[in-house]
C-alpha cells in the first residue's frame, strides 16, 4: 500500500507542466545584455519556447531547423532559454552570435526558467498558446542530430496548431545535453 501511495505521488507530479499557466517569459538578453519580457498573449497563435546550450552538439544540430520553423510558422514567437550554469557567459555569447538565430535567447540565472518549466535537456521544447497554457512539450525532433531525424515533433505540433487542430503529440521525449544547473 506504502508503494502505491507513492507511485501515485510520483504520477500526479509528472505532468505537473500541463496545468501550468505561463503569461510570460523574462530575462537577460545573452547578445546584448538587454532585459526582455515576452507576453504569450502577444502572438496570435503561441510561443515556443526551446531550451538550449551553448557547447551541446545536440542542441547546436537543432539550430538550423529551429530557425527554419520560425521563418515558417510567423504566428508564433520564438525564443530560447540559456540556462546551463556550466557555460561561461562570453562563450556563451559567442556561440549564440555564430548562430545568429533570428529569434532572442535568454540567460536563465539560476535556472530559474528550466524549473518553472521542467526543462531537463537541450534542446528541451515547450510550445505555449495564448491563453498561457502548455499544449507541447518535449524534443525537436526524435534525434540527437536534428537534421537526421525521422519525426519532427515541434513541428508536427506547430503544423496542427496552425490549422486549428488539438496537438496530436503533448509530448515527445526530449534528447540531448542535461541542462547543469547550479548546485543549491
């Protein structure tokens, strides 16, 4: 019985991310140092919000992609969320400035973010609509090199949503780097 009542525990906070209402998303900007504050009301069909690194191969090979999605799915914001306490603030910088992603990307402080949202790796994806609640969450893709992949699970979700659709997909197992967050 002592078992059960655990597991049970254990089911009822894992999707814990589901009945969270996400407003806004704030922070530094990590390429020029500007603070930024996003309303998910704001975009007209949501805000995807990825979880990404500055030194993971996995989430550099998702850029390319990520960058195509937000070039094709206009409706929707797009911001990623730096939250590895590992990395170094100038290589950090620097690589995000190689990337030259057409959308801001965020220094989590403490992982602040990666908590509120649950975000384990990266790049770790949350797709959030308008009314603040999140109808995605999980990987890009079903690959640890996005261009590899075989499924496109942000996309697929993107896709439903913009033709009015329920998401098919709530969630797709997230691949990659565990984000390092600071020890407490």
């Amino acid at each position: 019985m002592k078992r059960f009542i655990l597991l049970l525990s254990f089911l009822g906070s894992v999707n814990t991310w589901a009945a969270k209402q996400v407003t806004s998303i704030d922070g530094t900007n990590v390429l020029n140092d500007k603070f930024i504050h996003l309303e998910t009301k704001a975009a007209s069909k949501g805000t995807v919000v990825v979880f990404m690194s500055a030194k993971c191969p996995c989430s550099a090979s998702h850029e390319s992609l990520l960058k195509d999605m937000s070039a094709e799915f206009k409706d929707f914001n797009f911001v990623a969320v730096h939250s590895n306490s590992d990395e170094q603030s100038a290589m950090t910088k620097e690589h995000f400035e190689k990337a030259a992603l057409p959308f801001p990307v965020i220094q989590d402080s403490k992982s602040r973010l990666a908590n509120e949202f649950g975000a384990l790796k990266t790049p770790h994806a949350f797709v959030v609509n308008p009314s603040g609640e999140i109808v995605y969450q999980g990987g890009v893709t079903d690959s640890h090199v996005g261009p590899s992949a075989k499924k496109q699970f942000l996309k697929d979700a993107l896709e439903d949503i913009q033709a009015g659709k329920s998401v098919r997909m709530k969630e797709g197992r997230a691949l990659g780097c565990f984000i390092q967050r600071e020890d407490s």
